[in-house]
C-alpha cells in the first residue's frame, strides 16, 4: 500500500510542468522581426524567457467579428427597408417569415451545406459563414419585422 502512493507521488512529481520547463530565447533582428527559439542565436542580444512562466494562449474558438460598416450604408438599408415596409406590406411579411425561418435554421444547425455557384457542389458552410449569415438575418428581422 505504502508502494502505491510512493509511486503516485513519483509519478506526479514527473509529470509536473516544472520537469517539462525549457529556456526560450527572444530576440529582434535587423527587420525588427521578433523571434523564440530553444537554441541561443550566435552573436544576438537575447532575453531569456522559460516556458512556464509563459501564458498559454486560451483554448476554443473566436466569434468572427462583423465588419463594421459606416452610417450611410445602414441608412441606405434602412431607407430600402422601409420604402418595402412602406409599398408592399405584403412582400415585407414574407421577407419577415423567410429571416425567421433562416435564423431558425442557422440557430439550430451547425453543419450546414450550400451549392457553391461556380463548381455547382455542395460544399460545407463554416462557421464563420454561418455566423454572418445569422447577423444577416438578425438584421432582415430587425428591418423587416414590424413589432
């Protein structure tokens, strides 16, 4: 029994990050490029860094951010919006309906396909895609939609 936890805490002592720690050098050359290598460059100033005292870089993925765009193209959409709203009461519903029913469907789904237009196959929409196209429709909703 004594065995077992004196291999345990052996065990846990080598695989501690400490054990796995490695010098890392940096540097900036002519450029102002900056470089990391494990190896010393030959004839460089260098700052010593060890690897874990770094912070790793945070697991998972990023929302794509939506460009921004200026006022006068949301104005210019607003203006196309309620021109429909106003004229077609009719074609702003069914624009409504089909937002929703897109938004719905990007909400719930997230492997989606689409016919690319130029080769004709169905090819994979990611989720970049997928999450500009839900802002889209988000903002059809908001165009559209009367409340």
């Amino acid at each position: 029994m004594i065995w077992k936890s004196y291999y345990t805490l052996l065990f846990i002592a080598l695989m501690s990050p400490t054990v796995f720690a490695t010098t890392i050098y940096k540097w900036v050359d002519e450029k102002g490029v900056t470089h990391y290598s494990q190896e010393m460059p030959p004839e460089k100033q260098t700052e010593k860094l060890y690897s874990e005292d770094l912070e790793p870089k945070k697991v998972g993925s990023v929302a794509p951010k939506m460009a921004t765009s200026t006022e006068a193209e949301k104005t210019e959409l607003e203006v196309a919006a309620a021109e429909i709203n106003r004229k077609d009461k009719e074609q702003a519903k069914m624009i409504c309906d089909s937002a929703k029913h897109q938004l719905n469907v990007l909400e719930t789904h997230t492997r989606l396909t689409r016919k690319n237009e130029q080769s004709g196959e169905m090819e994979r929409m990611t989720e970049e895609e997928r999450q500009a196209q839900i802002a889209s429709q988000k903002e059809r909703i908001r165009l559209f939609c009367v409340k």
